[in-house]
C-alpha cells in the first residue's frame, strides 16, 4: 500500500469511528488496530487523531458547501434553486450519512476546523446574495435578506438533521415538503407538493376542477335555500292577506 493509499484508508476508518464515537470517544489506538497499522503510522501521516479528524471535518465540510454552491448556481429559477439546494443536502445526507453525523456535532476546539453553524454561515451567505438581488427587483427592502436567508437554510438544516436517523419520507418528497412550506408558506401549502413542475401543475388542474365543483356546489346550495326562503315568506304573505271568515 503506498503512503497516498494509507492515508486515504485512515481517513476512511477515522470518518466511521468519529461518526459513531465522536473525538474524544475514539483513540489513536483503536484508528491503527483497525487499519492494521502501529499507531506511529497514525502520528506520521496525521500527527495524531486530532490532525486526522481535522482533515475529515474539512473534507466534508468542502464537500457539502461545493454542493449546496453548485445546486444554488445550477437553476435561473427561484423555487429551482431552493429545490435543489434542499435536495443536493439530502442526497448529500444519504450518501455520506457518516461525514454528515460527523459535521453536526461542535468540532473539536483544539483542531482549528469549521463546524456545522459555520457551514450553514457560509451557505446562508450565498442564500443572502441571490435573495438581495431578488430583492432588489421586486422593490423590497434588502436588508431583511439576511434574516430570510437564515430562516430558509436553518430550515433545510434542522430537517436533514432529523431526516438522518427517520430516513422516511424518501428524499425528493422531502424536498418538496421542504419547498412547499417555503415557497407557499402556510395559508397556501400545495396539498401534494411535487418537484416535478409538471406534476404539480396537474395537481393545480386538479384543485380548480375541484373549487369549480365545490363553487357550483355552493351556489346551487344558496340558489335552493333562496327559493325555499321566498316560498316561505310567500306563504307567510298569503295567510296574512287572506279575509277572516265570518262565524
């Protein structure tokens, strides 16, 4: 094994045992039994296993950021761009569930590396940038820009976080979940949000067949209680204007 495939293989088995045991849950010793090495082998490529998890923590941190970078860049649209910034950090959770179990916990204080809130800094800032000039264009006041940048990658975040351990539902129905609640906001949440624009645009066909429907309904209903109310008060009328009758 050369030295660049040593190092690849510690790094392997560091990523795995920080991942389940965190820093200071895993020793040196246990990073070189399980890669069949002495433990001077870990301290000449690493200088020890805190130079060894700050090289992992940086990988996945470069990782996720050039990730969530490219799907922000990749789409003209607005919803396009959250979509797939919401969807690149699930794929991203479900292929590297170990790097992501690794980044969400405060990195060690002694290696000098990001941590996960740094991470969601550095994205929220490019959030920030593209919702500024949206901003910009639709008149609105950009100095809120931050504050909704924040808002929608913490969301993304905290739902990834939880999505790791539940892993239901799958990631593109999450994702749409995710953008449904952001782009729609409460009062007008899609019933069956979609990624797929074609999808939901027959599921708005869909729900206008069906307000059409409820709408008629409704105006039947109202024409009917209408006519059964005149025919009352005609009735009403008619015992009022009939003549006593002499005894």
């Amino acid at each position: 094994m050369t030295g660049k495939e040593r190092r690849e293989q510690l790094l392997d088995i560091g990523r795995t045992l920080f991942a389940e045991r965190g820093l200071d849950g895993t020793s040196v010793e246990e990073i070189a039994s399980a890669a069949g090495v002495s433990k001077p082998v870990v301290y000449e490529h690493f200088g020890g296993k805190e130079g060894l998890y700050a090289v992992v923590v940086d990988r996945e941190f470069e990782k996720l950021l050039r990730l969530i970078t490219e799907s922000l860049n990749s789409a003209t649209h607005y919803r396009g761009k959250l979509e797939k910034a919401a969807l690149a950090l699930l794929e991203y959770i479900e292929g590297n569930p170990d790097g992501f179990r690794i980044l969400v916990r405060d990195s060690h204080g002694g290696t000098g590396t990001g941590s996960y809130a740094s991470l969601l800094s550095e994205i929220a800032g490019e959030v920030e940038y593209i919702l500024a000039q949206e901003f910009d264009r639709h008149d609105y006041d950009d100095k809120f820009a931050p504050l909704y940048a924040q808002s929608l990658v913490g969301m993304v975040a905290m739902t990834g976080q939880w999505w790791l351990d539940v892993r239901k539902p799958r990631r593109e129905e999450v994702a749409a979940h995710i953008v449904n609640l952001a782009w729609n906001g409460i009062s007008g949440l899609e019933p069956r949000p979609s990624l797929d624009p074609r999808q939901r645009r027959k599921e708005m066909e869909r729900q206008e067949k069906r307000a059409e429907k409820a709408a008629a309904k409704a105006e039947k209903a109202e024409e009917k209680a209408a006519a059964k109310a005149e025919k009352a008060q005609r009735k009403v009328r008619g015992e009022g204007d009939a003549e006593p009758q002499e005894g």
